[in-house]
C-alpha cells in the first residue's frame, strides 16, 4: 500500500458513510456507498491530473481553508464541536 492510500484509510476508516461520500462528491464523484467512495477518493488522490481537476472546481473560500490545513500542517486545533484536533489528513 502507498503513503496516500495509508494516509487515507488512517483518516478515513471511522467516518461514517455520509462522511466519506461527502469527500469523493466534492472531489467530483458520485458514489453513494461508502466503500466505493473510498475508492474513487484513492483513485483521485492518486492521480495529479484528477486531483488538479477537484480544485479546480473548489470555491475561493475551499481555497482558502484547504491553504490554512497546509499551513498548519493537516491539523487544526478546537475546530470541531468537542474543541478535539481535526486531520487533514
């Protein structure tokens, strides 16, 4: 398995369905369960040309927000209803 599959399925293997289809629409997918969700957003991540193409189509404000993970290196302290850490990644 890659760092980004490895990364991925770390960070994704406890969201709920809703959560991980969510991902793959704003990337651009359609999938409705989650395993094929999962699966189209490692495809994606995986593929610069696709991966190019998904934030292309972000807002400014998405721009934005995914530039404040970076500069906080994936992680964003108190950013979630419980005041627990919240991974990009």
């Amino acid at each position: 398995m890659n760092t980004i599959n490895a990364l991925l399925d770390a960070g994704l293997k406890n969201r709920t369905s809703t959560e991980v289809t969510s991902i793959a629409r704003f990337l651009g997918g359609k999938q409705t369960r989650k395993e094929e969700a999962l699966a189209y957003v490692r495809a994606t991540m995986n593929d610069p040309d696709l991966v190019k193409a998904a934030l292309a189509r972000t807002t400014n404000n998405e721009r934005l927000l995914l530039q404040l993970f970076k500069y906080f290196d994936g992680i964003v302290t108190g950013s979630r209803p419980d005041n627990s850490s919240m991974r990009a990644h």
